[in-house]
C-alpha cells in the first residue's frame, strides 16, 4: 500500500469524527473514574465492569421494551440508573469501612469486585456476544464529504460535550460540587466544619459509576456487547486519567482526545499497529510530564 | 541481653527452619515417584507462580515499590526464550539464559522511568509502560504470533516431559529462591527495608534511594524472566495473556494472600490460588468468584496474609510496615 496516495483529506476527516466518537465513550467513561479517584482516592479497577454492566443493561431493557425507538431511549436512561443504584449498594455495604486503608488495597478490593461482576454477567447473559441497533433516527450513514459516516455516532458527538457540560456545572456550581472538590483536598477539615463526608463520598462515587454505566448504554449500538469488555475499557480509562492527571476532570478530556484520535489516525498511517499508537503516545506523554498532563487534585 | 537471646533464639529456629526445608524439598523430589502425572504439573505450576510472586514481592513488600504490572517481565522471559528456541539455531541453554537477562534489560529500561515517582505514581507509570509492551506482543503477528501466541516451542527433550519439567522447574526455584533470600538479608536488602519503611530518613542518611530502587526492579525483573523461562518449559507455549494486567494483579494476590511482609508467603499464595483454579475451575467456571470472595474477606481481616497473621504470634515477630499505618 502507498501511503502518499492512502491519505486523502476526505479520509482524514472521516477518520478524525470516528475518533472523535470514540473520545467521547472514553471521555464519559474515564471522567467518572477520574471523579472516584481524584475524591475518593480509590483506583476504581470495577468501572469497566460497570461500563460492561451498562452495556448489557441497556440491551436487555432495549430488547424487554421491544424494538421501538422509545424503548431505546429509556434503556439509555435506565441502564446507567441501575449501575448506579448498584454502585450505591456497594459503596454503602463495602467501601465506606475501607476509606483509611492503602491505595494497594483499595485497588485489590475493587479488583476482587470486577471478578464478582464478571462472574454474575457470564452467569446471567452467557459468553455469547450480543448486538443492539440503534433507534431508527439514527440507523444508517450519511456522508459527510463524500465519505459515509454513521448516524449514531454523530449522536454520541453531541452527547460529548453535554456530558462535559454537566460534570462542569456539578463540580464548579452545585453545592455538592463544591463540597466534593473541597473533600478532595482535604477530607479532615471538611468533616470539622460539620459536613457528612460520608455521604459527599457515596454521591460522588455514585455519580462516577453512573458515567461508567452510561458510556457502557451509549456504547451499546456501536459495538459487540460481550465479556472482556471490562478489560479493554478500564486500561484504557486508567492510562487516559493517567495522562490526564489524577483526578483532574479536564485531564480526562484531553486524555480521552488524545487516546482516541491518535487511534483513529493510527489507522491510516500504519493499520496493523493502529491500537499501538495510543499506548505509546501515553508513554511518550508520561517521560516528559510524569505525573500527567494537567495538575492532579492530589 | 534480649539482643542476646534473639540470636540464640534465631540460631535454633535457622537450624530448625534448615531442617523443615530439608523436608519439604526431599517431598517435593519425591513427588513424580507417587503422585499422578495431572499433580506433578500442577506441582510445577505452583513453584513456578510462586516464584514469579516472590519476585514482585522483592519489589512490592521489601521494596515497598507498587509494582502494579510485573506480570510484563514474566512474560518476556517466555517470550525471548520461545522466539529463539524456535527462530534461531543458537544453542538452548544461551536461549534459557537469555530469558532472564531480557526481562531484567526491561526492567532497567522501565525502572529508569518508574524510579522518578513513588507510590501509586509508580505504579501508574509502570502499568502504562508495561500496557505499551503488552500491546505490541499482541500486535506483532510477525514476531510473536499476535494474539494467538507461540505454540509448540521445541523445548529440548531431556527438559520437556513432564516429570523433566517439573525437576527443572524445582531446581531453578530452589536456586533462584535461595539467591534471592540471600540478596534480602544482605546489607542491600537491609537497606531496601529501611527506604520502604521511611524513603525520607534513609536519604537523609545518606542512601542513595532511587539507585536502590532501580537495583531493586533489575532483580525483580531478573527472576520474574526466569519464571517465564520455566512457564515456556512446563507449558510449550507464550500468549500475550502472559503480559496481561489481570495477570499482573493475580500475582499481587498471590504476595497478598500468603503474607507480603514474609519471604515465604508469595509461595505459599501461590500455592493457594494455583490450587484453587485448578481444583474448584473442575467443578466450575465461576472459580474466579470463589477468589473473590476471599480477597475480599483477606482484605476485611488479614490485611498482612496468612503467614503475616502466624508471625505476629511467633516470639521473634519481624516488624512489618502494616503496623505502623
């Protein structure tokens, strides 16, 4: 294959919107990993099981709901509530007794819990994979410079910035927002001026494991729901926070961006290792700035 | 006078200590004689895991380095010494050398880069690198067989039945064991026990921390490769599944589950979860959940693993980091 005459501006372009695409699945999904993380300080290795949850969630109510495109839209809605009402059942029972111990353990507590979640999907949607088309607005391409471009995924381009929008809003103008940021610099001093941290921590652990559930829903008509999902995701989310900067919402952003487009143009200019490129752009980030891209909460 | 009777103490248990190895390891020569083929292998198994935790554990509880993804030296040792037994004429024993040497070349090249951070940094740092090494074994069709891996590596006869697999297996181990016990309890060991337990003092002192800490990867990463190198042995084969994060974790557990603060304990870890795939994955698949189900309850009430637990009532109790928190 000639590379001069492979790379046309059309398919530049195209390839830059499916990377743009992808970035916002990673996005939604790392941002909420970034949340539990930056407050918490719990490396969350169960969020790509939540993600995987999300998406086998959505294609169930999907398909109880029947084919109709409303029954698309409240999977949407429902899956990630679910997650989250699942996130809340285990952060209530397990975490809040573990707060005060090392990041190791923590970590290992979490890993023990995406082999639970593992094992309770495999036992209850099997091995096999499974799809789900999206609802009938958005079935089909368009073409965009004369090169097609899925309908859905220009939908998962809006939702993108929506969701940036909201965590925006949460963390900079509500008071719970505000709370979470201050608990996250210091956790003491919060709870001396007569705020149930506690809670503040169950929310926002709530919070960030429904952005997982909800980057599993939107993710669903885009790919194969299958076992192994976890897996793939939540190295992913894990080496986008990295770069980002622990903790650091916008961190996840340009992590999200930068792990994604590379991808996505990797393809063009070297197709067998496409999947390589973001991995080294990671190790390529981290030589020269360590500790992430932009400041880390802690 | 304790210091005294400590030592005196300390002489009658080595004695001791010296006998029950004797032992065990006269049983372990024995096994193949008795046992049925099926546990011969998963006696070799459970040496060979058992030494790849021992060698996070140089790095995890001596060091106290989070090596989050060691799993990737284990996996280049099996790797190197599988694409020259099978791409070169060279002659086996330089392959089985070079495994170990490989994966601890790695090891610098990493540890150049991790040592910088500590903590969780570190193993953030590390887990990048090592998902970038993962990523290209699993890309590489070419040279490593992608995702599907090499099969059928001509591991040389005299080594590749099952009973001389597991000799090797249990010769190396003991060797590799007995050197890296000597290497702790040395004046480097000491002094990698005192940067885990205070970085700020010893560097205070006068140690030169980041020198030791990547020392300290070079020789876990050593005989992490001589782990892959008997993996290949017993198994034949080396899949990118061996480079795996998952893995990496597993092998966490292992320290964990046995006692992170005990020389021992990553074995006897190993022991555990090796069995415990084995024999409850007959009955199940869900063997994972069993697994879980104990981490969980290891990390509610044994944060130091089984035999951290037994230490702590043994009258020469050796201080474990655990306590200070």
């Amino acid at each position: 294959m000639d590379f001069s005459t492979s790379i046309t501006l059309n398919g530049l372009i195209q390839q830059f919107l499916i990377g743009l695409s992808r970035t916002t699945i990673l996005f939604i999904v790392s941002s909420g990993l970034s949340l539990v993380l930056g407050v918490l300080r719990i490396p969350n290795v169960a969020h790509g099981s939540l993600y995987m949850l999300g998406a086998f969630l959505c294609y169930t109510i999907a398909s109880f709901l029947g084919a109709s495109s409303l029954g698309f839209w409240l999977a949407i809605l429902l899956a990630p509530l679910v997650v989250a009402l699942v996130s809340l059942a285990v952060e209530r029972g397990l975490f809040c007794h573990l707060y005060d111990r090392e990041h190791l353990m923590l970590l290992l507590f979490t890993f023990a819990l995406m082999l639970i979640f593992g094992d309770v999907v495999k036992a209850v949607w099997g091995s096999e994979y499974r799809s789900l088309s999206p609802p009938e607005v958005f079935q089909g391409s368009l073409s965009i410079l004369g090169m097609p471009f899925p309908k859905y995924n220009l939908f998962l381009l809006c939702a993108g910035p929506v969701v940036a929008f909201a965590l925006w809003f949460l963390t900079q103008k509500t008071k719970i927002g505000k709370i979470a940021r201050a608990a996250a610099v210091d956790r003491d001093m919060v709870a001396a001026v007569g705020i149930n941290v506690s809670w503040v921590f169950a929310s926002v652990f709530v919070i960030g494991c429904y952005l997982a559930g909800l980057g599993g829903a939107l993710v669903a008509p885009t790919q194969n729901i299958s076992q192994g999902m976890d897996h793939t995701i939540i190295m992913e989310a894990f080496l986008i926070v990295i770069i980002g900067g622990l903790g650091n919402v916008w961190g996840a952003l340009l992590g999200a961006l930068i792990f994604g487009l590379t991808a996505s143009m990797g393809i063009l200019v070297w197709p067998q290792f496409s999947i390589v490129f973001p991995y080294a752009a990671v190790v390529i980030v981290l030589v020269f700035r360590p500790k992430g891209l932009l400041k880390a909460t802690w | 006078m304790v210091k005294r009777l400590s030592t005196r103490y300390a002489k009658s248990s080595a004695l001791k200590l010296l006998l029950a190895f004797s032992v065990v390891i006269l049983l372990l020569a024995l096994c193949p004689q008795f046992l049925p083929r099926f546990f011969v292998y998963l006696l070799a198994l459970i040496l060979i895991s058992g030494l790849q935790a021992t060698s996070l554990n140089v790095a995890l509880g001596y060091g106290g380095m989070y090596q989050f993804h060691h799993a990737v030296f284990f996996g280049i040792g099996a790797y190197t010494v599988s694409i020259m037994l099978m791409k070169t004429n060279l002659p086996p024993a330089l392959s089985f050398l070079a495994g170990p040497m490989v994966a601890a070349l790695l090891g610098f090249i990493m540890g150049l880069i991790c040592v910088r951070l500590s903590k969780l940094y570190f193993g953030m740092l590390q887990l990048s690198l090592g998902s970038l090494v993962w990523i290209v074994v699993f890309r590489w069709y070419s040279f490593t067989g992608g995702d599907d891996g090499l099969h059928g590596v001509p591991v040389p006869s005299l080594i590749s039945s099952v009973n001389g697999s597991y000799y090797f297996a249990l010769i190396t181990s003991i060797v590799a064991l007995f050197m890296m016990y000597v290497i702790l309890n040395s004046p480097f060991g000491r002094i990698l026990q005192a940067i885990r337990d205070n970085p700020e003092r010893s560097e205070g002192v006068g140690v030169r921390v980041k020198l030791h800490q990547l020392v300290t990867q070079v020789i876990a990463a050593f005989f992490a490769g001589v782990a892959g190198v008997l993996f290949v042995t017993v198994e034949g084969s080396a899949f990118p599944d061996l480079l795996s994060w998952t893995l990496s974790l597993e092998f966490i557990i292992m320290c964990l589950l046995g006692g992170w603060f005990t020389f021992l304990g990553p074995m006897l870890g190993a022991a555990i979860i090796v069995s415990l795939r084995t024999l409850v994955g007959v009955y199940t698949e869900y063997w994972t959940f069993a697994l879980a189900v104990i981490l969980m309850l290891l990390i509610f009430f044994l944060p130091e693993g089984v035999l951290g637990y037994f230490q702590r009532f043994s009258p020469v109790p050796e201080h474990s980091p655990a306590e200070d928190k």
